[in-house]
C-alpha cells in the first residue's frame, strides 16, 4: 500500500505544476478547454490590473473527461477547483467530502451537436446524414466517463438508431479525442460539444442537436477540500459567475442556467 501511495504522490508532482501564492490548479472537462482558456486570460488580466500584490492570480489548467477527473480527484490529484461536464459527480465529490460544502453550482448548459469535417456532409437535419449510410465511422466521447458521450447514446436512442449505427461508432476517452477523430478525418460525423466546432478553425459542416433528444448538460463547478483556503480559487469561482464571464461562455455555445 506504501509503495501504491508513494508512485501516486510521484505522479502527481512530476506532472502537475508546483503551486506559490495567488495560484491554483484547475480541473476542466475536455469540452470546455477552450472556453476555460479564454475564462482564466482574462481573469488573471483583471487580477492584474485590479491588484497591487506582489502575486497576481495565475491559474493551471488541466483537462480531461470528467469521469477521468473525478476518479483522479478522489485518489489525491492536487486539484483546486473542478469544471464538470455534468452535475451528478461534483455532487458526489461534496457527499464524500472532497468538496466544500455548499459551494457547487452551474456554470454552463451544454450543447451537443453532429459535426463533420466535410462541409458539404451535413445539410440541415443532421437525422439525415445518420441515416444515409454513407459513412464508415461515428465518433462520441465514451458514455461511461464523459456526459457528452451519455448525451450523444441517448440521442441515437431517441432516433431510433443505436443499433443501426452501433458497428459504426468509434468511442474516444473524451469530447476532445471524439472531437480529434472527425477533424482528422478518422470518423466522417462525431458526437461533439457545440463549443468545440465553433471555435475550430476550420468550420466543416454540423447539426445542433435539439435539446429535447438528452438529458439536459448541466456542468458544475465546485471548490475542492484542497482549494477550500486558495483566495485565487475562491475569487476564480466568483468571477465565473460574474456578467463578464457568462457572456464568454454563451459566446463560446453554451447556455446559461435561469436563475
């Protein structure tokens, strides 16, 4: 057990950068990388500006699927702050108590979309590229660990098309291999984040899945037990909820929740 714990804690320091004052290491599911790249420029911008420490606030990003960022929360990654791509294990993170209390809530509703890199392959209703039968592979996140794979299974579900499609698909480990697989060109079509395709630099063609065919996609936030004393992490999450941030992410294709 020693020597299990010991390879961990190895791990973790040669992979995750050394933590100072003003800093903290932020976990964010894969289909937000982008959007959460945007989020902590111009917080660290506004730290800057707005203080006269000798440390303004500089912030570690690290992503995953969150299923994967979950599992490595609870076995001791020095995580500070985590963004989910849904709400159930934030909620699970604060019953086991490696959360603070009282401290989740939802930044974002997520939207899922079929995307190809081909811009001629998805006109309109993307129930007809699904159908068609022209093409070998269909890309999504693995169901099991990432909520928009979940989403992306349901869909299919409520076309009547899992096992039509099911010698198709090719799962990722993530929104963000899905999302590799399609752009180059392993999967003609891919169960992707609405997010990811609009800030791609090269647009193919896509479907915004409506809403009604999932689950909704409520991504939680939550402060980690190892962030609870981090004002970094603390004053991260408050500007997340600020008027500034929300317009990024419903600029990046998210919805916000109605509160």
């Amino acid at each position: 057990m020693k020597k299990i714990f010991c390879f961990a804690a190895l791990f973790w320091i040669a992979f995750v950068p050394e933590i100072h004052a003003g800093e903290f290491n932020l976990a964010v599911a894969a289909n937000f990388l982008e959007p959460a790249r945007r989020l902590v420029s111009q917080f660290e911008s506004q730290s800057e500006s707005q203080s006269k420490k000798e440390f303004p606030h500089r912030v570690k990003i690290i992503s995953g699927s969150t299923g994967k960022l979950y599992a490595q929360t609870i076995h001791g990654a020095p995580f500070d702050v985590l963004l989910a791509a849904d709400s159930r294990r934030p909620r699970l993170l604060e019953e086991r108590g490696d959360a603070v209390a009282g401290s989740r809530f939802t930044y974002a509703l997520g939207r899922l979309a079929l995307w190809s890199a081909d811009p001629d392959r998805i006109a309109g209703d993307g129930r007809a590229a699904l159908t068609s039968g022209k093409f070998d592979r269909l890309a999504l996140a693995n169901p099991k660990t990432a909520p928009y794979g979940l989403a992306a299974e349901q869909t299919m579900e409520a076309l009547g098309l899992s096992e039509a499609l099911g010698d198709k698909l090719v799962r990722g480990e993530s929104v963000a291999q899905a999302f590799h697989f399609v752009a180059t060109e392993n999967a003609e079509l891919g169960f992707v984040a609405l997010s990811q395709v609009l800030t791609y630099k090269e647009k193919g063609s896509h479907w915004e899945v409506p809403a009604s065919l999932h689950d909704p996609i409520a991504q939680d936030a939550v402060l980690l037990k190892r962030g609870k004393d981090n004002l970094a992490a603390k004053e991260f999450l408050k500007f997340l909820r600020s008027a500034a941030a929300k317009k990024i992410i419903r600029e990046l294709g998210y919805e916000l929740p109605k509160r």
